[in-house]
C-alpha cells in the first residue's frame, strides 16, 4: 500500500489572499476618489481666503480678538489608507506563514503578491501625483514672467 501525503489545507493563505484582495480593492476605490471633482472651485476657495484675510486685518485693526477656529472636520480618507496598508502587510505576513507551514503553495503565493502589489500601487501612485506636481510647479515658475506681464 502506498502511503497517503497528507496535505494541509490552505489556511493561511487562503485568509492571506482574501485579505489581500480586500486590500487592493479599497486601495482601487480610494485612488478613483481621488480625481472626483472638487465641491468648490478654486476661484471661490482663493475668494474665502481673500475675504478671510480683509476680516482678519480690519479684526486687527480695531483691536478685536479673533475667533477661535472652528474644528476641521475629521479625514476618513487617511484612516482608511492607513488601515488599507496594515491589512495588505497582513496578507504578506499570512501567506509567508502559509509558505512557512507547507501549506499548498499557490494560494500563499497570490497572498503574498497580491499584499505587496497593492502597497507598490499606492506608492507608486502618490510618487507620480508627486512628480507630475513637481513638473507643474517647475512649469508655473518658468512661465511666470509671462503669467504677471
């Protein structure tokens, strides 16, 4: 009789890989909201700031105290990143424990690479809004001449 190979179920990698998936997932969600459009336009941002600023000033002149600020409203967007992150690093560390425990390989493997590529995007994604910034900026100033004349 030929003696059975008992393997062990994929468990790890299996939760591992689900994780994974839910990481890239939210990560895909949160970089789409990131080019919805903006409430209010610039204009109108740089007229509050601008009124802001005369208020201020008169409040300065007349002696006044200012107000105190009102608190800004809280930014889930972060938290969710954040913890988008941690539970991508969780699904590198499950499928490496899948691997470590000779569970069936493929599944530990998707965890692994699903885990790190959904890091890799959200960096390599903020390091081009960086870059392309950095150009428009580098664009603004060599055209500044033009843009005052």
């Amino acid at each position: 009789m030929q003696d059975a190979v008992q393997q062990r179920p994929a468990t790890f990698g299996l939760l591992g890989f689900v994780l994974g998936v839910v990481s890239l997932v939210v990560i895909l969600i949160q970089l789409s909201a990131f080019f919805e459009p903006q409430q209010k336009s610039s204009g109108a941002v740089i007229g509050e700031i601008a009124a802001e600023i005369k208020l201020s000033a008169a409040r300065v002149l007349a002696g006044k105290p200012a107000p105190e600020a009102a608190p800004p409203k809280p930014d889930y967007g972060q938290i969710i990143a954040v913890a988008a992150m941690v539970v991508a690093g969780v699904a590198v560390m499950l499928g490496g424990i899948g691997l470590y425990r000779n569970e069936p390989h493929r599944l530990s493997y998707l965890a692994v690479g699903v885990g790190l590529s959904s890091i890799v995007m959200f960096y390599f994604f903020w390091l081009a809004v960086l870059i392309c910034g950095a150009m428009l900026l580098v664009a603004i100033i060599k055209n500044l001449d033009s843009i005052l004349a």
